[in-house]
C-alpha cells in the first residue's frame, strides 16, 4: 500500500542553481547537491514546481508523476510525486538500499536498483509499480546500474561491470537475452533511449579522464561522439520530440571548478548552451526530460 508524507528539500536556497535559460520544449527535473551522485534538491526547469528532497527522478510518460528516491532524512526507498498537487506516497517495499526507479510507459511495473547489504554488488529488480513482487532481473559479485524502459516497454537498458569496466547492456523485462552493446574498453555509462527507442545516448570515457556523450543505434552500432566536450560530458537524457540532449558538463574555469551544469545541444551535438549555473562547490546532475 502507500502512505503519504511530505518531503522538504534541505538546504534547498543554497543547492538550487541560476537557471541561464528555459529548455526549448517541455520541462526537466534535476537534482543539485554539494555531492554529485547523492540525494540532494529535486527542481524542475520549466514549470513551478516546490524543490523537493530525493535522487534520481524520472518522469512518468504523461509528465505529471516523478518516480525518485530518498535515502537521506525521512526514511530510505522509492517514492512518487504528484506534480499538480505535490503530493508524495512512498512505496512500501522494503527499499532499504533501493535507487534508480524507472516506471514502465504504461505505468504498471517499476524496475529499480536494490544494493547488497555488504554494498560489494548491486542488483536490478523488477516490481508491481505499488513495489510488490519483486524478481531478480541480474545476479552475481558485481555492479548494475541506471535501468531504463524502452519507449515500448519490451527492453531495458542497463550498465554493469561484469566485464570489468562498465558497459552499456540491453535484457527481456524478464532479464533473458542480456546483450553487451557497446563492447568497449573505455568505461560506459548511464545510458537514455531517443523517443523512438531507435537510438541510445550514454557517457563514454576513456583513460585520459575526459568523457563524452556518444549516441548508438539501438543495437548498439554505428557509435558517434557528439557533445566532443573538452572535460567530462554525463548523463544525457532525450527531449521528448527527439531533437535535444541535455546533459551534465564539468567546469574547469574559476570561478566555480569542478562544479557540473546542466547543458543540452540539438541531437547531432550543434548548438550547446548552458541552461544552470551553480555556486562554487554545488553541482547539478541527474536529470529527466518530459513534455
């Protein structure tokens, strides 16, 4: 069952960055935190919407619920948003150590990543959308991250490290027919379907530290470097019509070094622009795109 709660972002004046411009279509949720990676300030561009606390939010195929998680302060586990209202139930299911939620297009499933109690492997499950039911989708001693629905709901897309750097994978709902796409030496990570499902956008990063957004075909061919940043390009997400990426880009320039900003470019890496910039030792990452 839910249950309701209220959610308030902490520190939320200080993480949430200038907005520099409105995304060319829609709105875009993102998490801003003074630790990237970590739960922190949930805003969405594009609407006005209360900042709330949580990580990896992801909007439901209508635009109006955003599916995220929270392990710090009221309690660990997935939750879901109601953005007309601001109403937030939290699943009940168990999700102790349970991040990266993906809902299903229709709504009815949810699959997510659940951590080991010894945080040595991380494994990707799948549930009602209520979060009964769980069923193992991967197994063994190592990492499975960032699950993500086909635009369909027939294939997820996935990264793990069971061939020792990360890599971009697609499985069945029910976890049969488990493909490495990108078959690479360089790390790959965190990858977006196109609306289409035609394409795949994810972070390649080789061995000099520097990485970039790469779009592949579904299939995982025909690989191509667009963003061809000069510090570390992460986290692309689609526009819902297709055309735009957003994604995250490092800062080496004073006055705010090693901060992340949220950037997008037209699908073929043209027009870059910035669209937040944050204070000094705050970053912005994590983002979801819906009309």
């Amino acid at each position: 069952m839910f249950a309701t709660i209220t959610i308030v972002a902490s520190h939320a004046t200080e993480a949430i960055p200038e907005l520099l411009a409105k995304p060319p279509i829609g709105k875009i949720a993102f998490v801003s935190g003074d630790s990237f990676g970590s739960a922190g300030t949930i805003s969405v561009v594009g609407e006005k919407i209360q900042p709330f606390q949580g990580a990896n939010p992801e909007f439901d195929a209508e635009g109006k619920k955003i599916i995220f998680s929270n392990n710090t302060g009221n309690g660990n586990g997935l939750f879901l948003r109601e953005l007309a209202t601001g109403s937030t139930t939290r699943i009940e299911n168990k999700a102790q150590d349970s991040e990266a939620p993906s809902l299903s297009p229709d709504g009815s499933r949810i699959v997510f990543v659940n951590w080991t109690p010894d945080r040595e492997s991380s494994q990707i499950f799948i549930a009602d959308a209520n979060g009964s039911n769980w069923i193992p989708l991967t197994a063994g001693k190592y990492y499975n991250w960032s699950p993500r629905w086909s635009p369909d709901g027939r294939t997820i897309v996935f990264e793990t490290t069971r061939d020792g750097e990360r890599q971009i994978y697609t499985m069945d709902p029910d976890g049969k027919n488990q493909v490495n796409l990108t078959n690479s030496k360089d790390l790959c990570h965190s990858p977006s379907w196109s609306p289409n499902g035609a394409f795949i956008a994810y972070m390649s990063r080789g061995n000099n530290g520097k990485a970039n957004i790469f779009v592949m075909k579904s299939d995982g061919s025909e690989p191509v470097d667009i963003s061809k940043g000069k510090t570390r390009d992460s986290e692309p997400v689609w526009s819902p019509d297709g055309q735009w990426i957003a994604f995250t880009r490092t800062s080496n320039n004073p006055p705010a070094p090693e901060t992340m900003d949220i950037w997008i470019m037209r699908k073929d890496g043209t027009d870059q622009q910035a669209i937040t910039r944050n204070k000094e030792h705050f970053s912005s990452y994590q983002m979801s795109w819906s009309r």
